[in-house]
C-alpha cells in the first residue's frame, strides 16, 4: 500500500476524494464518522422479532457488526459512500414480455462497483497511507443508513434512499478506513411529505407502513429466495415481475423529475435480452440462461429459481 506524506488538510482530502469519486462514475459521495447505530437497533431488532426478513436469516447473525462498523472492521474511524445510478437509458419491452429488475440488466453491480472502489482508494493511498476495506452489499452493513448520514439523501417511505435530484435508481458502495474525514454535518429534509405512491402502488402491500418494508412479501425477495409456494403471494400480484421489482420505485416523483441514464457501460443489457418475449422465457435453457446471464445479478436466482416462477405465473402449465 503505497504513501505519500499527509501535508493536506481533512477538508482538502476529503474535497479531492469526492472530486476523484466522481471522475470514476460514481453520481455521489460523502462520508460520516463511524460510529453506533443507536437510532436503528430498536427498529432492527423489532423487525427481527417479527419475522419480516423470512429466509434471509443472514440478517440475524452479526447484528453488533451491522449496528457498529468498528466492530466489522477494526480500526474504522470514517466511511466512504458513495451511489453509482442504474437507470437504463432503453428499458426492456414490456409487452408480451416478463420483466426483471433495471438493476440486473447488465452485469453483477457487485464486480463493477468493487473495481472502481478499488481505484478509489488506491487514489486515497497516493495521498495518505491508509488501512481500508471494501464493502458492496457484500457484508452486515445498513447501506441505506450510512448514505443517509453521508448527506447523499434521505429514507423514502419505500425504504429506499432518495436523492433529490438523482431519485432513488442506483446501488451503494462503501470504502471503511482508518481516516479522518470532513463529514456531512446535516442530514437532508425528508421530501416524500405526505405523498404515498409508493405504499399505494404495492401490489402485495409489502410496505406495512411508511418506511418499513415486510421483506416476505416483497416481489424481490419472492423471485429471489424462493419461499415455499404455499408463502407466495397471489399470482395477479406479481404483473409478469420474475427477477427484482420496481414498482415502488416507477411511481415515486422523484423519480419523475430529473432522472438522467446511467453512462456505465457495464450495465448495458445484451442485445439478446433486449430482444427477448414470454415465448423465448418459456424455452429458455439452462445453457442458453448460463450465457444470457454471465456476469449479471440474475445469477443469483439460477435457472431452476427463475423457471419456477415463470412456472408459478403461468400455473405451472410449462
């Protein structure tokens, strides 16, 4: 890990990590002070208690990591965040046509965050020596909860991180050091007011009240953990969604204002996905799914996952 000696302010660190940031891609970045959740251990715990996050049982373990990054990695004294947009500029057909998740058009966000992460703290390096950790989804971390702090947005009542003028389509990194930074003092004014689109437009009324969402019922989680049939929601209610949902995200303002295409090249769908209808899903393969899905996040749910709830909407006649 290379160095260079620290005759930078924080200020002047922190204002040329954002601008290098930003060079890379990435549509925001703030940082906040590591330190104790402890506005949202009751709200987890609860959540816990209630059974909300049905199979995900990973979110049970770890539970003092996710509340305290300096438990997750030692030595944490500031956190990096920063929101890469997803919004496709071309969206898949919707008619005769199942439909998947913008986020998982292209390929796993996952690798693509993760190496530019990565350029982002070599830059850091070249200006102080630091220790640091990578984090995409990819450990205890409440993501939405260190954006907010960092001052990137606030919790739609969807439960999604909103930003005013970049809505609520994009994915979210960390970078955990042991540096001080200039942190973001004020968090931003919540903007959903007394709009409930989000919570109207559910089709399963997943979000049981603003801000908390009731994971079981979730499109995504369904057509991605796969519960039991019997726990499934009705068939009507999943409106042809076989991978994620964007329903709470379609009909929030926000996302009706200002939204901008992404320009990463990486999360640009294949043209054989473009091209695709109910009939193509229907005799889909498990090679033709293997090179169709290389590299993406549908991965995630294998083929045997997503034929069972093509199967599931079509009352299990294919």
């Amino acid at each position: 890990m290379s160095s260079a000696p620290n005759s930078k302010s924080l200020a002047e660190i922190s204002e040329l990590i954002k601008a290098k940031a930003i060079d890379l891609g990435f549509s925001e970045c703030g940082f906040s002070k590591a330190d104790f959740l402890a506005e949202e251990e009751g709200n987890l715990n609860q959540w816990l208690r209630e059974g909300r996050h049905g199979l995900m049982h990973y979110m049970e373990r770890n539970k003092e990591k996710r509340l305290d990054p300096r438990i997750l990695v030692p030595e944490t004294q500031s956190i990096i965040t920063v929101l890469q947009n997803h919004f496709p500029k071309e969206q898949l057909v919707s008619e005769n046509n199942y439909k998947i998740s913008k986020y998982a058009y292209g390929k796993d966000y996952h690798d693509v965050m993760k190496k530019k992460l990565g350029l982002l703290a070599e830059y850091i390096t070249q200006i102080q020596a630091i220790k640091y950790r990578i984090l995409v989804d990819s450990a205890p971390v409440l993501d939405r909860v260190w954006a907010k702090k960092s001052g990137l947005g606030w919790i739609g009542k969807n439960s999604l991180l909103i930003n005013k003028k970049k809505g609520s389509f994009f994915f979210i990194g960390h970078i955990f050091l042991n540096l001080k930074l200039k942190y973001n003092k004020d968090l931003i004014k919540d903007y959903c007011a007394n709009c409930t689109n989000c919570i109207d437009a559910c089709p399963t009324n997943a979000i049981y009240e603003a801000r908390k969402v009731d994971a079981r019922k979730c499109l995504s989680y369904q057509t991605i953990e796969f519960p039991k049939i019997a726990d499934r929601s009705e068939v009507e209610t999943y409106q042809d969604w076989i991978f994620g949902c964007d329903i709470c995200q379609d009909v929030c303002p926000w996302n009706n204002r200002f939204l901008l295409a992404h320009n990463e090249n990486e999360f640009i769908p294949k043209p054989e996905l473009i091209s695709m209808r109910k009939p193509d899903w229907h005799n889909l393969t498990e090679i033709q799914f293997g090179e169709l899905f290389k590299g993406s996040a549908v991965k995630r749910a294998k083929y045997s996952g997503l034929k069972q709830t093509i199967k599931w909407l079509n009352n299990n006649d294919l």
